[in-house]
C-alpha cells in the first residue's frame, strides 16, 4: 500500500506541468530559485510555490550555500518512478512477442495458403 501511495505523490507532484519543467530543469544540475525564475518566465512567489510542493513530496532538495539556496533533484523517487514503469515493461515486451509471433503466422499462411 505504501508503493501505490508513494506513486502517487509522485505523480501528483510532477502533474502540474510547471513543476514538471522545474524537474526537467534540475536535470542539469542544481539551479536557485532566481535562475528557475528566469528559465520558466514566472513569478519568484509561484515558483517558490511549485519548489515547494515538489520539497514536500520528496522530488527536490535545498542546499544552502552562502545566502543563496540552490535546489537539487533527489534520485530517489525518480529511480522509484522508473522500477514501477520497468514492472510493466516486461507485460509490453510479452504481449509485442505475441503480436510479431502472430503476424509472422499470417505471413507465412499468406506465402503458403495451402499450409496451415
């Protein structure tokens, strides 16, 4: 019960697509609050918020250096998000199997109709 509930934070958190940009912007590396700003075009008081929200829900970390709080991705529900979409990697690779098995069949019964 906790896996679903700890997705779904997740998911939640990065549903807001200027939260998602945020993610996408720390990719890099760690950026301030007055480069995202910059980046992203919005106000220092929405994206504080969204910084927030993604603290909060455990995607970003604060590090402060000096007077100036440079905000960091944290890898660990990134790698969380990606061991739930691999659990379903192996369903998608299984019923493709099936597909290509299934059209090499139809294939061959259209190379040699008398054959079945």
């Amino acid at each position: 019960m906790m896996y679903i509930i700890s997705m779904k934070t997740i998911l939640n958190a990065l549903a807001e697509p200027n939260r998602l940009h945020i993610v996408e912007l720390l990719r890099d590396g760690p950026l301030t609050v007055g480069e995202i700003t910059d980046k992203l075009g919005l106000n220092q008081p929405q994206v504080s918020k969204h910084l927030r929200v993604l603290s909060e829900n455990g995607l970003v970390e604060v590090q402060p250096i000096a007077n100036r709080r440079y905000y960091k991705l944290r890898s660990e529900p990134l790698q969380e998000m990606d061991r739930w979409i691999s659990s379903f990697r192996q369903i998608w690779e299984d019923r493709y199997d099936r597909l290509d098995d299934y059209l090499q069949k139809l294939q061959r019964k259209e190379k040699n109709p008398d054959r079945e």
